[in-house]
C-alpha cells in the first residue's frame, strides 16, 4: 500500500491553490489579474480610437470611457472572485478521485490475501480470477458507502480507523466524527459534479477536506497492512516481504 505516495499526489494539486490564495492575500495578485483583464479595454476606449462614432466630443468619449471601463471593471473583478472558488472545488473532485484509487489499490491488496480470501469465499462464489477482478470492478464503480461496507465485511475494524489514534488530539478532535465527515466529503464533491455547485468557498474549507483524506490514507494503510501483513510506504512499519 502507498498511502505516502498518494498522499504526496494529492498534496500537488492542492498547494496550487493555496499559494495563489496566499498570494491574493499577501500580496496583488487579484489586482494584478484585473490590470491584465483591462489591458486591451484602454486602447479601445482611448479617444482616437475608432470604437467611437465620428461626431462625438473628446471630453464626452473621456467621460463615457470612464463609465464603460468602471462597469467592465467590476465585471472582471466579479469574475476574478470566482476564479479561487473554482479552484478550490476542481480541487477536492481532484483529491477524491485519488483518494478512489488509493482505496481501490488497497482493497485489490487486501483481498488477494489468504484471510480475506477465506472471507469472500463464504460470502460469494469466488472460485477464479474473473470473479475476484468482477469483485474488484463492483468495488471501483461502487459510491462511498458502499466501499465502506465492503471493506467492514472482510472484518476490518473501521471505527478504530475513523479515530485517526496515529495522529495528534488535536487532529482527533477536529475530526470527531470521520465516518460521516468522509460521507460528507463526497456528498460536497457530487454538488461540484452532478449540481454544478461550489459549495466550497474558502482555501481553509479545501484544507480541512483534503487534510482529513490524507490522515485516513495513512491510518488505514498502517491497520490494514498490519492485519494482513502487507507492505507500505510508511516510514518504520515492518516490512512483511522477509
């Protein structure tokens, strides 16, 4: 199992946010973007242009030019706002779709383990490899919750994951309840897809998101991995392959 490797994964595509939304805060970046957005509005509307009709006096092309450029401007600046939301949301679609393959990458483990093996073999008729990569495939295409529940059944104790017992109190209690915050991950990740929502409007939002997907990686990585004695990329846990 791999959870550093895709926690690392995940870690790319939420850094571009977060620095472009420090930069919007500590330094001009949004201002910037608008500079650049009414680059070509200032020729345009330059008073020997010809946007004007003949006839029309100097000093009325200035004052109509202001007119126009203040409208454009808080057009773009409208525009410019909604840039960040919409990275942020793009974000997390991004994270849970790596964190989809990581799950899958440790349930097709898992299950070709002796023990979970025996599992499957009581629940379904398993009895060749077409049947375990059909188990495998009604894995991938299944939602959230039923992942979960597919996991439990091999007699993996999610509750202690959901706990995150690896990390700090601090983590612990921002995360008290991690079932249903992951649910509520995916229910937030369908109102990007399926809606066309972004309910995710600030970086702190995606943080806290993103932050709770990686932790669980590793959690669930170290538990499983020591259940059913296989490897990870987790620095210092015992190396099942000697």
């Amino acid at each position: 199992m791999r959870p550093f490797e895709f926690t690392s994964r995940m870690n790319k595509y939420v850094l571009i946010p977060y620095y472009l939304d420090f930069l919007s805060i500590n330094g001009n970046l949004k201002e910037n973007l608008l500079k650049v957005q009414m680059n070509g509005f200032e020729q345009t509307l330059n008073s020997t242009s010809k946007f004007w009709k003949e006839g029309i006096s100097v000093e009325r092309k200035i004052e109509e030019a202001e007119k126009i450029k203040i409208k454009i401007s808080k057009q773009y600046e409208n525009e410019i706002e909604n840039y960040f939301p919409i990275l942020y949301n793009q974000a997390l679609i991004i994270s849970c779709t790596i964190f989809d393959l990581f799950l899958f990458e440790s349930y097709e483990s898992i299950v070709n383990q002796a023990p979970a093996l025996e599992i499957l073999l009581k629940k379904t008729d398993v009895t060749s490899d077409k049947n375990i990569e059909k188990i495998l495939k009604n894995f991938d295409y299944s939602g959230i919750k039923d992942k979960i529940e597919k996991i439990e059944r091999l007699k993996i104790n999610m509750d202690i994951i959901f706990k995150l017992k690896l990390f700090k109190n601090e983590v612990q209690e921002k995360y008290p309840d991690g079932r249903n915050y992951l649910f509520h991950i995916y229910s937030t990740r369908n109102d990007i897809v399926h809606r066309n929502l972004l309910p995710i409007k600030k970086y702190s939002e995606l943080s806290d998101m993103t932050t709770y997907l990686q932790s669980f990686m590793i959690e669930f990585a170290y538990h499983t991995g020591n259940q059913f004695n296989i490897n990870t990329d987790i620095p210092g846990q015992q190396d099942y392959s000697k």
